[in-house]
C-alpha cells in the first residue's frame, strides 16, 4: 500500500484576522504549490527521506523532523509494530510566512490517518496538526494548518465545539503572493509585537475583522476590501521585511487594491480583482522584491481543496 498527500500553501492572518483568519493558496497555472509527504510499507519501524528543492533547510537527523515526529506518535497511539518509509517533499521555503511548517504536518498526519484507515475524525485530526505545528513555530494557532487541511479561507473559532468553520470568498479576486527569498523566524517576529495594546486598537481589530466576515457573507467585496487592515501586527513588522513598505506602496500606485503580510512574513499578498493588475504586480514584484534564484511569485486563487490524495 503507498499514499501520496499534497498539503497546499496558505496565508495566516490574512491582514484582517490575526491569528483567527487562514486561506489556502492555489496558482492559477495548474501547478500544486505546498509539501507532500508519501507512505509505503516498510520492513521495520520508521524511515524518513527528504526531498525537494527545500530540503536542505531541515534538519539532518530524521529524529529531528516534524514529519517523523508524527509518524512517531501515530504508530505510538495505534500501537503499531510495523514498519513504514515516509517521503516529504519538501517545496515550500522554511520561514516564509506560506505555512511551510503547516503544510508538512499537515501532508504527514493526512497520510497517516489515511494509512491507518482513519483513527480520527476531522476535528482531532486538526487539533492534532495545531499541536504538531506549534512545536515548531512556537505556540499553538490554526490559522495555517486549517486551510491547508479543509480549504478555502477559514475562520478559527477555538470552542470546544469547533475548531474553526469556513467562510465564504470572493471569486473575482487574484492573490498575488511574492516570496523574496529570506527566511524570518515566526517566534521573533511574534515577538515584535507589542504585550498589550491599547482600546481603540483592539477595537479596531474587533470590528474591521467583523465586517470583513460580513462582507464575506454578503459578497461585498467594496465592503471587505475597505476593512482589510492589519492593525496588530503590520504596524509593528512591516521595517523588518526588507522591501516591503516600498512595494506596498508601488503596489497600490499600480492598482493593486490592498497588500498585506502573508503570515508573519517576509511572503507578501496583493489583491485585485483584475487578471491584467495581477499580471503587472507580479512582473514588479518579480523585478524589485523577489531575489533571482532564492525567491519567487505566483498569482492565486483560493485552493477550496485543502490537503488531497495525489496517489498515482
């Protein structure tokens, strides 16, 4: 038996919805653009290769990789005594605020899961997926693993009842996502932003995240373009991304109707509603931020998939 999973690409925070707002990345050329992680049987306990143009960012020592920690824990909890060859291939860049970590729990527990005919059900699947990637980016947050797993854009709940729930997305829009080509820890970005903050921001956060989920719902994209605002973590990171303030503002002067961090960055989102604009963005992007040979840009859709077998 061997299963292939494809786990796609995704943007935390979405500008809007720090931490509580994910959306998982699809390019509109066809091309699959996020890890896979292959299982096949094996003669005895667990064996990890690692491939990809990625893959010498890793650690080393299989021991040390997240997806062998996953497997680790499934043959654990299942009591399995079998062995099993694992494969990541390893195709988004490590620190780049793509959901890089997310992706490769998530290819590795789907797989898993898949392998061992479902010992859990979606939700603590996905509970399961925050835990592993919080090992790795330092706490726990859904904002990534829940679209790369389910799709689309998601909206995180944290209640005992739900982890997160899909809202709706607004067709006509292109992403356009630039990757520059340097990685940034997500922890020491995280710990750019400031403990406290004060009412009228939090306020702020409260109601442009609000609408924008109204306007979600009500396909108002005026609406929800209008509050796609980062208040909480923008302000305080933005002249740690090299480049990045002047291509927000080159962006808008081409048209771009709002750009944002892709995560905790350095990968930064453009958005429009023309395949034209999206097209010009990308060629700037790719002449002024991206560094030839280290980075690279695509334009998107929404991925409404989330992770999939890709058996062949």
């Amino acid at each position: 038996m061997s299963i292939t999973v494809y786990a796609p690409a995704s943007m935390g925070n979405v500008g809007v919805g720090y931490d509580l707002l994910g959306a998982a990345l699809a390019p509109i050329d066809g091309s699959l653009f996020g890890d896979r992680v292959s299982i096949t049987s094996s003669t005895s306990g667990i064996a990890l290769s690692v491939e990809g143009l990625w893959a010498d960012k890793l650690p080393p020592a299989p021991e040390d990789n997240i997806v062998y920690q996953c497997a680790l824990f499934f043959m654990q909890q299942l009591n399995k005594q079998q062995g099993i060859a694992l494969t990541l291939e390893k195709n988004l860049p490590v620190g780049s605020g793509l959901g890089s970590s997310a992706s490769s729990v998530v290819a590795a527990l789907y797989a898993l899961n898949e392998y061992f005919n479902h010992p859990y059900d979606e939700q603590a699947l996905l509970i399961l997926m925050g835990e592993f990637e919080g090992k790795i980016s330092g706490s726990v947050h859904y904002d990534n693993v829940a679209p790369s797993y389910l799709g689309g854009m998601q909206l995180m709940l944290n209640t005992q009842l739900k982890v997160c729930d899909s809202i709706p997305s607004f067709e006509a829009w292109y992403w356009v996502v630039a990757y520059p080509g340097i990685s940034l820890s997500t922890a020491k970005m995280r710990e750019l932003l400031p403990a406290q903050y004060s009412q009228s921001v939090t306020i702020d956060f409260g109601r442009n995240l609000s609408a924008f989920v109204h306007a979600s719902y009500q396909q108002d994209a005026e609406l929800a373009m209008c509050v796609l605002k980062d208040v909480l973590a923008e302000p305080y990171r933005a002249s740690a991304i090299p480049g990045y303030e002047s291509a927000r503002e080159a962006l808008d002067k081409l048209g771009m109707l709002s750009t944002g961090i892709s995560g905790s960055g350095p990968t930064l989102f453009s958005i429009t509603d023309s395949l034209a604009t999206a097209q010009a963005a990308q060629a700037w992007l790719e002449t002024n931020y991206v560094e030839q040979g280290l980075g690279f840009s695509h334009i998107c859709k929404l991925d409404a998939l989330g992770a999939r077998r890709i058996d062949k």
